[in-house]
C-alpha cells in the first residue's frame, strides 16, 4: 500500500499552482533580473574548466534519451523476465507518454531561449526572437525528466529486489540524482535558475503521479492474458524498510 503522502493530492496541487505562479511572473517579466545574476555568476566560474567539464558530464543524470530511458529499459526488460508478465512495461510507457505531452509541449509553448544563446531579451518567455532548438528553455527537461524516470528506475528496481527501497536507497535513486542535475543545469548555463524550478513543480507532479498508480491492478482489456502472475509493483516505493 503506498504511504499517505504519496496519496494524498495536496502537493500535486500545491506543485501545479506554483508552477502556475511562476510561469506567470515571468511572462509579466518578474524574476528576469535575478535569471541574469544567476547565469552571469555561473558563466563567471566557467574558466575553471575541470570544474566546468566535471559538472557538464555529472548534468548526464538528467539526459531522458540517452541516459534513463535506456537505463529504464534494461530494468524493464529484467523485471519482464522474471515476471512474464507486460505489467513490468507499463512504468515505462507510461512515463514516456506523460513527458511526451506535458514536457515537450510546454516548452516549445513557453518558447524561452537558453542562457548561453546570444539573443536580445533572451531572459523572456514567449521570446519572438527564439525559434526552434533556440527557445525550448522553459521548463527544463533534464530536471522533469530527472524526476519522472527516476521514479520508474526506483519502481523497477523495488520490484526486481522484492522488497520497498530504504530510505538511504530513496536518497540515493529519487533525491541526490535530481539535486545534481539542477545545479549542473544552471552552472554549465542550459537553463535559467527558474527553468529548473519551474521543472521541479512539474516533475513533481509528474512523478508523484506514476507512483501511485497500481501497476498490478491496471485493467488491460484483451491483454490481460499476458498480465502473468501477480508480481506485485504497487507501493514498492512508497514503502521503505528500515
């Protein structure tokens, strides 16, 4: 069963009203100096190339396509073998088709440039000057994805361990790999500092939501029959042993 506050809808909505606020602070152009001082300060670092180059190859955390969805993959793949049962894929559709439409969408919707893109007021959101790969600034998609696909990672990997992740593996899978990916976003200049914080109330939400979902008890219409066994993947996470 998975806890009460993986439950409980308040943060979700809590998530979405400030992503909702935030969003519209920008675009009546509130925060866009204080943007600018956190992109000018983490340029200003950038001649300390070890660290520069460290913090770009650790921002690989946050890669969707590249990095977790392979990683997701495997797990799935795993998990089916030794379930046989399609339920093991679900995690993984799933959070392919929400970050598919919610991340990709915003993005191109908000039509923000990135800090290191030369362009004139490159700090507002529905930017006429951005276009194409100039203007997906806004949310970031390293920080949602961070957030979505490593809560499948740790779905999956509760479910091939047989038991609820500790609360030090927690840390380790859902907390630690997304505070790294929102520092190296904004040190290595990909995104401004409210694009990862942006990202961070939507990813949340994102999520939270594949989590409570009962992949055991999904109804799959004529493809129950290649349900398996009852390998339970419900609360894995949400459950942590001591």
């Amino acid at each position: 069963m998975t806890d009460k506050i993986t439950r409980s809808w308040w943060p979700d909505l809590l998530a979405i009203a400030a992503f909702t606020a935030l969003s519209v602070a920008l675009a009546r152009g509130h925060l866009l100096d204080f943007d600018q001082r956190v992109a000018d300060w983490a340029f200003a670092q950038h001649g300390q190339r070890q660290v520069y180059w460290t913090t770009r190859t650790f921002n690989y955390l946050g890669q969707g396509a590249q990095v977790l969805m392979p990683v997701a993959a495997i797990l799935t793949l795993l998990w089916w073998r030794r379930t046989r049962s399609i339920r093991a894929a679900l995690p993984f559709v799933a959070a392919f088709v929400l970050t598919y439409f919610t991340i990709g969408p915003a993005k191109i919707w908000f039509d923000r440039a990135a800090p290191k893109f030369p362009l004139e007021n490159r700090t507002i959101l529905f930017n006429p000057d951005a276009s194409g790969n100039l203007s997906v600034s806004y949310p970031s998609g390293h920080v949602a994805n961070a957030l979505v696909w490593y809560a499948v990672i740790a779905i999956l990997l509760a479910g091939l361990l047989g038991r609820g992740l500790t609360r030090r593996e927690t840390f380790l899978i859902r907390v630690l790999p997304v505070t790294i990916v929102f520092f190296t976003t904004v040190y290595t200049g990909f995104h401004w500092i409210t694009d990862s914080i942006a990202a961070l109330f939507l990813g949340l939400v994102l999520g939270r939501l594949i989590e409570r979902i009962p992949w055991d008890r999904v109804p799959l219409g004529p493809l129950d029959r290649f349900a398996g066994a009852d390998h339970r993947l419900e609360g894995q996470v949400g459950r942590q042993d001591d």
